[in-house]
C-alpha cells in the first residue's frame, strides 16, 4: 500500500471516523485513500475554515478527534482562526497537510510555503513526515497526540510523494495516556477552605467541569458549604437545562467581572485558571479576582475535574445530592416587533429536549443563553478563542457527531459571514441544524468597543467601519443560494412561527432575525 | 497624539491612501487614528481574505502599497493566504495587525497568539513595535520594507497600548532605494548568446517584464534576432491587446510546458527564474526547461526589466521600432447552449479599451484569456501563488486604484467560495467590477489532478470532495444576497446581452455563466 493509505487506514484504526476536508492536487493521493476507506466519512467544506470548525464541533460532542485535510500553507491558513478556537476550546484535532513532494521543494514552485511556521503557532505538535512508511508513524503519533487529555492540536505534514509512494505499512497507536488526577494535597487544601462557611466561597469552574456529571459534584460541595459556583464566560461545552446542576457565567466586560467577584474571600478553581479580561483597555485591570481572596487551584484543565470534585464533596462530606439544581423556569415574552429579548425567549422555549446550541451571536444573544438556563437539558458551544466565524462549522461538526439531535446556531450577523460557506456544507449532508441569524446590521460589539478603549467622537469613516449596512445583508438570498431553506422574521409572531416550524422539521434551515 | 494617530499620519505621508480593513476591539485606536487622516480611504471588507487580495490588486495597479488593518494572529490568519499570493505576486504591501497591549499578553487571554509567528511565513519584513513612539518608526521603515523593488510584504504588530498611548510623533521615511539594474557583464552575455541567429533562442520573461514598455524592448531584441518571446504562466500584471508586443504563454501542466520548450537552445531570463512545475507528479520532471539548452539569467525579478531590456537590444543594435506586435484578431462564436469557448470569445469581443481582468477562472477561463490577445489592451492579473480565493479581492484592490476603468473578474466556481465576502465591497463602494461566475459545479481542476497523480478509478467518496453539485450553487442568489445585482445566462445570447449590458453601465455586477 502507499503512504495515503497506510496513513489513512492507521487513523482509522486509531478511531477516526471523520475527515473534514479541502482538498487540492498534492492531496489527491490521500483523497484515494479516503475513498477506499470504509466507515470513514469524507465531508467537504468550501473554505477550509468551514473544515476546521467542523472538526473542532465534531471533536466536543464527542470527545474523539476528527481528522482534516488541507491544501499546503495557504488552506492551513485559511483554517488557522479555527483551530485557534480549538486550541483554545481544548479540542482533539488531527490535521493533515498535503505538500509538495520533497524533491520539488528545492524549486519553490508558487505554492511552496514554510507549512511548519503557519502551522506551529495554532498547534500544540506538529510534524512532517520523513517519508513513505513514516508517514502512518507520523499518523499514530498524532492520533494520541491529539487526545493528551483534555485535547491537543496534532497537525501533520504529508509531502506528496510519502502520499503516493508504495512499500508502507499501517502504523500501531500507543495507548492514549490515563487523565491525570488532581493531587491529594490540592483536594485538602481546597477541602479545608471551603470547609469554612463563614467566608465567602466559589467553586470557579472551566473546561470539562461544565459536563453534567463534574457539575453534579460541584452542586454536592455547594449542598454542604453554601459556596457560589460560577464559571468562565466562554467554555467549549456546557451541558445546562432544568436538573443539571447550574452555574452563574462570569459577564464579559472586564469591570462588570471585576464587580461581579467583589467580595468573595477565597475561590477554588477546576478546569481553568483564574480570570482575566478578554481585552486590555486603558486604565482597566485585566486581572479579575478580588485582590485579597484566597485562590487555591485545585485542578487545572489538564486533571479530571469530576474526579477532583467528586473527592472534594467527598471529603468534605457533602451529601450524596447535589444543590444549585436548576429548576424549569417558564417565561413570557412581549410580543411585537422582534428583540434581542423576545427572540432569545422564544428561542428557549421552544428549544427541544437535547438540543445542542452553537452559540456566536455576539452582542445580540444573550438572552438566549440566559432563558435558557430553565429549558430542557441541552448542550451549548461558544466560541472559545474569539476568533469570529466558528459558530456555523461548529455546528456543522456537532450536527455530524450527533445526527439524532437537533443542533441550533446561534449565529450574529457580521461573524456570520467569516465562514458563511457552512450552510452549503449542512445543505449537502442534510444536516439537522436550524441557522438563527441575529441580525443587527453591525459589528456590534465593535460599537460598544469603540467607547470603551476611549474613542468618544468617531467620524463617519471610523462608524462605516463598524457597520453592516449599506449594502444590507440578505441572509434568506445567501442561505438559499448556499442551498439551504430560509426565512424572514420581524415580529415575534413570525419568528415563533419560524422556529416552531424549523423545530418539528428535520434537515437544515436559516431563519434571519431581523432584531429592533 | 497618540501613537495610532503618529503612525497613521507617518503612512500618509510615506504615500498610503488606502487602508483595506477588518479591525476589532484591539484596533479600534487605528480605526479613530485613519478616521482624523484625511486622504485615507478606509475599505471594509467582511473577511480578511477580502482585504489582504484587495490590497494585493490595488498595489498590482499602483505599484504602490495599500495598508491592511487585521485584528490579531486569527485575523491575520484569515488573510495570510491572500498575502501568499501577493508575496509570489512580488506585490508591496503593508500590513497592520494590532495586538493586545504588552502588559496584557501575560494573561494569555483567548485571542492572544504568537502573531510574529503567524505572520513570519507569509512576510519579507515583521516588526513588533517597543512603544507608543516606535510605532510610528515601526510604520515608516515598513513603507521602505514594502517598497524594496518590486514588492515586499511588510507586518507591523501594533500592541494596543502603543496605539492609545500619548506622545508619539510622526516618523519620517528614508528615500526607497533605487531600483537595481542588470549587471553590464550579463548584458553582454545574453547579447552574446542571441546574436547567434543559427540557434533556437527566447526570451522568457516574467514579473513586470510583462509591463508594456518593457515587452517594447522585448519586441526590439525579437526584432533584431527572431527569438521568441515566451512568459511565466501566471503573472501578477501582464499588458495586453492588439498594439502591444505580445508574448507566448508557458502551458499550465509540466509535461505539456517541458514539450512546449523543447528544441529552445538558448534562453534568456528576465524578469524571473526558469520556471518549474505547479506541482510534483509521480514520474514527472519538475524541471521545465530542455536539459541542454544554454540559460541566462538577464534580469533576476528584483532587477529593472525595461532597462535590462533596453540595454540588450541596444547592444544587438536592435532597431527602434519592436516585431512581435498583436495584430486585432476578430473573432466569432457558435450560437447556441453557453460553451467555455463561447463565453471566452463574448468577453474578449465586449471587453472595453483599458479594462483590467483578475482571472481566477481556472479550467474554465482559457478561452477568455487566449482571444482577449488580439482585443484591445488591458491588464490581465492572475493569482500569482496558487491559493484560491484570489480573484474577487484583487478585482475589488484593482478597483478601488483605478475608478474610471471597468474591472471584470473571471472568477470560477470553486475558488470563488472562498473569499466571496468581496461582492459585498463592491456594493458598498459602487466598485466598477463585473463578476463573472464560470460555473461548471465542480473543482474542474482537481477532477483532472487525479487521475495526473496516478488514481484511475476514484469512487464516489473521492468523486464527492471535488464536485460542487449537492446543492447546486445559486450564484445570483448569493449575489444578491450580497447587494451586487446579478443575472444568469445559459445560452450565447443571454450571455452576450448580459455582457453588453454591464459594459454599458458602471458599479457592480454579476453574472453566472452556466457553462455546458
């Protein structure tokens, strides 16, 4: 066999069941093998950015890389923003890269570019093959590099000519190594502070600890000692809804974070690392907890927080039910022209049981996330690294790894059009995914922004900048020419209606929310 | 002032008078700072593949720099494969990308990411600036970087707190340096070599030795010896039309290009470097040119080819006047279902004096390409480095520098995914661009490269990764969608009232090209 199929059926063997692709000729190999590969799916993007996102969706449903495809330097560029968002989210992704053919490189024919330098800054292991039987060794590496728990970058170069040269073999993965455990000494530290009931206390909570079972232990500490837990503002998956243990979510804004922990003595953080401000503005602090608390970092994001949680409620004898249960919340909503406000709740209440939202609706959503908090268990995916245009492929992705649940993206104008060439993707695999475009007419955020780093007066230049109008995006035109079903919404009626619809549907749809 | 404001003004003054533009939180100081600069247009493209391709057009055109502003490593990412191809385009170009403030990278919030290592593969020149005042110093030596003969990219990292921070002043620029001439000694040398007229000589030409007044001088040595001349495949601006001395194209595919130059004795290169194939294959040379012939490097692509050029044919004693002048070529179509042919032969009849085509039409543009020869001149620009998504940009970036020429964009299906954010520019900036869509639903070229690289009998899941039908994409839709006004046309006659209608309005337009 040659080295696309040896690497190909060695990332199988290692438990890839997706290759999110854009191909090009030095791919081509690699696309055979694919080919030839059955229980492997091949799923095209028309913008490797639409691949990479997929993946990184794909991988957070189901804790499992998917593999990608990209064209040399410039289609790993084109899906690098992605896998910073990855990177950040913790995600498992394998990444193959086509080159050239080692002995073309000396020609720097116009498609020659350093892969390794575009690929190193969004990776956390990188490596070129050193030839044809190398590169399923290459492969099985990166199949366990990528789950080094909770997730890892692994990108991979495959020059041309390891692709298509005969006389390899299918390489064997070594064992994916055990989760690291939180050490005994952390558990006691952060048991003895919270074992104080007269300061005030949180579990502070990132990564894997927004899974329901982690959440269901830290609601066990909270019944026993009546600390808060709150979580970061962005995280790669939290499972919520009504009987999940709930967490309160840091507010984005540096000094509404800063106010929002005031007070709290001492803080015990799982899954992440003490906060800072997504930005640095002038005059503002980028370090968020209190000054005088007492932080106790009982596991990074790197150790099992439910392990660690579990052995502190143990620990401290917490009952074997959880507290912070959230309860239904049934709401209402005005109806009338649509808002931010009213579409969030529709939204919420309509959502069905298991739904997993894609969430990158900016300025526009966060009513949404907050009614939803009482609805019915579902999962919700944010965009992790701020790197705008992950919301649509990371629906893409979640829709592939979960074709029996429905999937909503929650989806901003302006980001929206960064990788809007997903919707061809859910039109093309018939994806269960309803697309809720936001629509606000603005990089609106970027309003706000403008303010807040001191810019009092913009001019007209600087406010056309920030501005989606003229021309107005026609998102039910894109959507249907991208190939998936859409319609208009300015009224809560018609929105209801809209969603409703799409709710007892399967198979794609894009409603564009005109908001007020 | 502040250090965006001294930085912004030190641009205007080394000669920028556009910014091509996707900022955010941490460039908002630059967007206030090109806001109070009056003379600098600011451009807003929704993607940054839209921004980095314009820039490459509008330097293509001006043979000066554009700015971009992008918005940290992921922003910069987006564009990196755009910049690629401005790079292999040997175009100027001054990117700026801001970064958070220093004191903030410490916190490795989520957007942070190495941006220098990003940047670095993609870029002659990167310069992180120390302080609010050597921004401004950081700008100007990236006016000079940028505008080393012919074109360098240049990245100036931009930390917010240099942007915001009082104090800074203007910088001066140092004089570009002068462009290098060819040395005497390889005047003489190629001189040498064609005066022999008993040998099979060419001119290869390539970079702006595609400039009509050097292919003048090009023209003379012909004129003088018989050799022929004959130019790289993909060239960043080449001058065209009937008038002008024309030069022989070098076929796409290696093995069609080695036949293509096979009896050439003697080459002289101006311009570039002999050329090599696009990419490997397995059993084919890499190597274009005939293994005895005698070559010599005239004029490498940083050496002024006009003058190269000038010099040669002044020491053939060639005469004044130029041979190989383009003769108008009428030409005429088969009526009847819309062909590669058909559509090539329409546009070249329609195409208006002075037009400037970005072609990135792939395997469906030849036709266009070949008849516009004998049409009347015009600037024909190709997508120097291979990375798709090229097309639209640059004919945005053309555009935007010269308002008062009609722009077409030859763009195909495929490739036009990728960056088709551009249409939006063109309405919002009433850009006088013509987009034609060559759509044959599938990556025509791709379909080729698999059987060239040796897969005989791809199955359907290869076969699905390079077809665009399942869905079908509906280009006037998505153009609407976008606010640039678009038709289809699937017969000669609809085509050529579609065409001849653009050609007599001005401001943007689209026409998909249902090609049989």
């Amino acid at each position: 066999m040659n080295g696309a199929e040896a690497l190909i059926q060695t990332l199988f063997k290692g438990g890839v069941r997706v290759c999110f692709a854009n191909p090009g000729t030095s791919e081509m190999q690699l696309v055979a093998a694919i080919d030839k590969q059955d229980g492997m799916e091949a799923i095209l993007g028309l913008f490797e950015g639409v691949v990479t996102g997929a993946a990184d969706g794909y991988a957070r449903m189901t804790d499992t890389p998917a593999a990608t495809l990209l064209h040399l330097g410039p289609g790993l560029a084109n899906g690098l923003a992605n896998i910073h968002n990855a990177r950040r989210a913790h995600t498992a992704m394998i990444n193959i890269v086509g080159d050239h053919a080692v002995d073309h490189l000396k020609y720097d024919a116009p498609l020659t570019s350093n892969i390794v330098g575009v690929a190193s800054p969004m990776s956390h292991w990188v490596r070129t093959s050193t030839s044809s039987s190398d590169l399923a060794v290459a492969g099985a590496e990166a199949v366990v590099a990528s789950q080094i728990y909770p997730g890892q970058i692994a990108t991979v170069v495959a020059p041309g000519d390891h692709a298509w040269t005969d006389g390899a073999m299918v390489a064997a993965c070594e064992k994916i190594p055990d989760v690291p455990k939180a050490r005994e000494l952390d558990v006691l530290k952060a048991a003895a502070i919270l074992g104080n009931k007269t300061r005030k206390s949180a579990l502070f909570l990132g990564g894997r600890a927004l899974r329901e079972a982690a959440l269901f232990q830290a609601g066990r500490v909270v019944a026993k000692t009546g600390a808060r837990i709150i979580c970061e503002t962005i995280n790669a998956r939290w499972q919520r809804g009504a009987g999940r243990v709930t967490a309160e979510r840091l507010p984005y804004f540096s000094e509404m974070a800063v106010e929002y922990l005031d007070g709290l003595e001492q803080i015990v953080f799982v899954g992440c690392k003490p906060p800072v401000a997504f930005f640095a503005y002038p005059g503002k602090e980028s370090w968020i907890s209190p000054k005088n608390a007492k932080l106790v970092e009982l596991a990074k994001v790197s150790i099992d927080p439910e392990d660690a949680l579990r052995r502190l409620a143990d620990e401290l004898d917490a009952p074997s039910l959880p507290a912070n249960v959230q309860d239904e919340t049934p709401t209402n909503f005005e109806c009338g022209k649509l808002t931010r406000e009213s579409a969030g709740i529709i939204i919420s209440k309509l959502m069905p049981e298991n739904a997993i939202v894609s969430d990158e609706s900016g300025t526009s959503g966060g009513a949404a996330f907050r009614y939803s908090a009482g609805g019915p268990k579902h999962d919700w995916l944010m965009i992790t690294g701020g790197a705008i245009g992950q919301g649509l492929p990371v629906a893409v992705g979640a829709a592939v790894a979960c074709r029996d649940r429905k999937v909503i993206a929650l989806q901003a104008d302006g980001s929206g059009m960064y990788t809007v060439q997903a919707l061809w993707t859910m039109a093309r695999e018939n994806l269960d995914i309803l697309t809720i475009i936001m629509k606000n007419n603005s990089y609106g955020i970027l309003n706000i922004e403008l303010s807040r780093v001191g810019v009092t007066h913009p001019g007209p230049k600087a406010l056309s900048l920030l501005d989606l109008s003229n021309p107005t995006l026609n998102w039910v035109s894109i959507s249907e020419g991208l190939g998936v079903k859409a319609v208009r919404a300015e009224t809560t009626d018609e929105f209801f209606e809209a969603v409703s619809q799409a709710m007892v549907s399967t198979g794609p749809r894009l409603i564009e929310a005109q908001l007020l």
